[in-house]
C-alpha cells in the first residue's frame, strides 16, 4: 500500500492500494475521528475520498507511471448510505473522458458489504501538456 504524501492525506489516514491507467482505488479505515456529532462518518470525509479517487484517477491519464498534475473543477457528490467505525471503506475512481486539458472522471465509496456509501463525477483541468 502507498500514503501518497500530502498533509492531508496523512490527516484522514486513506491509503492508495491500487492504480492503473485511468484508475485508482483508495481505502480507509473508519475511526471516531472520522465522525461528525451524529456518530457517522462525516460527509466532508467522503468528499474527499471521492475527490482524491478521481484526481488520481486524472492523474493516471498518461499511466500510473507517469503523475499528471491537475486540479479540481467541480465535483458533484451523492450520500447513500452511512459507513460505521471499524470497516474499511473502498473508493474505486475512473477517469471517464475528456481531452488534454480537462477530464471527467467518477468513483463511489464502499462499504465492506459492497453498499455504495457515496459517490461522485468531477471535472478536472490538467495543469500541463500531455
């Protein structure tokens, strides 16, 4: 497994475990302090799994081999369900199109049941030619 490193990332704990071209898969270990005051997981913390899924996503473009940088456009984002503390979540991002400065991607959340817990469609803007 590999922490891509950025302060953030260290701050919610979610790991990269899988990547390919277009795709990458992250996991997260849910713990209390992942919670909001209603004793769920905080939707802020799915948003960002959905947002970090598909910027890696994005920046696989070109190959896991080779990082694009790019930013977040927008992001759209659907709560379905509600994780609990001690599963570890899945977030499965794909880019689905775009061209050489903006792309599309999506990626959902799930739980170890296979329950979609969220799941979001972004656009991103590369920062470079490719």
């Amino acid at each position: 497994m590999e922490r891509p490193y950025s302060g953030y990332a260290e701050l919610i704990g979610y790991e990269l475990i899988d990547k390919a071209k277009d795709f990458a898969r992250l996991q997260l270990h849910l713990e209390p302090r992942h919670l909001n005051r209603m004793e769920v997981p905080h939707g802020g913390v799915m948003a960002t799994l959905l947002d970090s899924a598909t910027g890696f996503a994005v920046a696989f473009a070109a190959g896991p081999e080779r990082v694009l940088r790019a930013v977040t456009v927008s992001m759209n984002v659907q709560f379905m369900g509600q994780g609990k503390v001690g599963e570890t979540v899945i977030v499965d991002g794909h880019r689905t199109g775009g061209g050489k400065t903006v792309a599309f991607a999506t990626a959902e959340v799930k739980n170890p049941a296979g329950q979609v817990l969220a799941r979001g469609d972004a656009v991103y803007r590369f920062l470079e030619k490719w």
